[in-house]
C-alpha cells in the first residue's frame, strides 16, 4: 500500500485488511458502468432490438433484423414510448461545453428518454398535450412507479416496474392496435421472455397503462394499479467495468469469497456475476 502512495492513519485498519476473507459488493455503479442503455425490447408481438450506445440519441429500432423507418417506429410503438417516458423523472441533457449527452436523474430511466428520443419521440410536445396530474413514486415494496395524466378529457395511469411484480396486474395486452385479454399462455410467454432477456444480463422493466375514470380524484397504489394493459418489455443493459474481472480473480485467488448485493431480478444479477467470473459453472466460483 505504501508503494501505492496509500496513508494509513489506523495500523489496525491493515489488520483488519489483511483478515478478510468475504467482500460485498454493491453492483451497479461498483462492478458495472452505471450508463443504461436499451438494447432489447418486446411490444406489439414483436421483438425489437434497439440499436446504440451511451446517452447519445443515436439509434434504429430494428426488427426481423430490418431497421423500421423513424416514423413507422415512432408510430407503431407510440403508445409505449408515451410511457416509458411520461412515467420518469430523469432528464436528457444535450451537448454542451464540448460534453457530450448526459442524463440528469437515475441511469435507467434516462435510457428511456434517450431510446424513445431515437426515433423522434418528442416529450416536451406529448406533455403538452397531456400533462401530469399526479404521481406515485417508486418503492422498494411495490417495485413500480405510476403517473396519472390528462387525456381526451379524461385521465390514464402509466405504469412501469419489476415485471415479476407488475406483469401480474395486467389483464388486457395492446396489440396490433387492439386491447385484447390476457391468456394463461401469453402470460406464461411474456415470463418467459423476461426471463430470457434477464439471462443476457440485461434489466428488465415491465410498462402499461390503464386508463381512469374520469371522476376519480384520490390516487393510490391500490386503486391504480391494477387492471393493467400490458404494453412493453424494455431491456437495458449495464455493461461491467473492464477492469472487474481482473480484480474479482485477483481477490478469489487469494482465497477471499466475492459477494454482490444488488435488488435486480435474479437472473440479471446472476448473468453479471458470470459476466465478472464471481458465478462460474453452477456455483459460487470462490
């Protein structure tokens, strides 16, 4: 540590140091980037990839492995960007003083403005039209968030969450322009699918909306979320930071056991610590 320039204030802190035999460590932000990006999602019965990097609006939606025109993307899967987008409180900056786009808020739901913003979804004019009336923030119980917003006279709730926690509300799927009822085998096929997409690493949240009644004035969870028409899968991934994995096997190496603490879907955590080399084969690698 000295070689390292490193000022110890408390000999018994190296000791302690020199004892470890188990670190936790936090995952997003520690062993990954923190820059969300989307990269996969499912709506309207089809599988989109989203093509792009970073905070930077730059991107196609691809499907089939054909990019959709701007304008077909934007008009397909308007009602999904309406709320990833409405149902957020991050912001997306534009360049400035030679800096390059930057997310104001939390990294996930930044992703989702700037997914949205590639095929020119234009939020400041949709809230024009139908700004917020009220807001149900994020919690770790319910693991969802909710917005209520002006519409035709009337009012709607956009919800987006845990899938394993909000996919369970939802009655009814938008597809193909028509609001259809949920089978058994499309609920068990949307599991799956987030399943799937967990398992490539990638965080998945879950968006819908419902529309409310008119004369309705008290918002709570309870009397918002449920009834749910299911609208989209969104993907997001979160790359590891390159040098993780040479000090995850520096540290299993000298025989300390690695463990990650993080409140993603399980298969996500699990497909990072593979990523990491903290999970090899079918168990802890430490």
């Amino acid at each position: 540590m000295a070689r390292l320039n490193a000022l110890i204030k408390r000999l018994s802190g190296v000791e302690t140091l020199g004892s470890t035999n188990v670190i936790c460590t936090d995952k997003t932000g520690t062993l990954t980037q923190a820059e969300m990006t989307v990269k996969l999602m499912y709506a309207d019965g089809e599988t989109v990839e989203v093509t792009g990097a970073g905070y930077e609006p730059t991107g196609d939606f691809v499907v089939g492995g054909t990019p959709l025109p701007t304008d077909k993307a934007h008009a397909r899967f308007a009602e999904l960007l309406r709320a990833m987008t409405f149902c957020n409180d991050a912001k997306l900056m534009p360049p400035r003083d030679s800096k390059g786009w930057a997310i104001i808020g939390d990294p996930t739901e930044g992703s989702l403005l700037v997914a949205a913003r590639k095929v020119g979804f234009d939020l400041s004019a949709e809230l024009a039209t139908e700004p917020k009336i009220y807001e149900l923030p994020f919690d770790s119980q319910r693991k969802r968030m909710s917005v209520v917003h002006a519409r035709d006279e009337g009012q709607i709730a956009f919800v987006k969450g845990a899938p394993s926690e909000t996919l369970p509300l939802c009655t009814q799927a938008l597809l193909h322009g028509h609001v259809v009822p949920i089978t058994d085998e499309m609920r068990a096929d949307l599991v799956a699918r987030n399943d799937a997409m967990a398992k490539q690493a990638l965080r998945v949240l879950a968006v819908c909306e419902r529309p409310l009644p008119r004369e309705m004035t008290e918002y709570t969870a309870e009397s918002v979320e449920h009834d749910l028409i299911f609208l989209g899968l969104v993907g997001m991934i979160d790359p590891p930071r390159p040098e993780v994995a040479a000090a995850v096997q520096e540290a299993l190496s000298a025989g300390i056991r690695i463990i990650m603490v993080t409140g993603d879907y399980g298969l996500t955590a699990e497909a990072i610590a593979r990523r990491v080399g903290i999970v090899r084969g079918d168990r802890l690698s430490a």
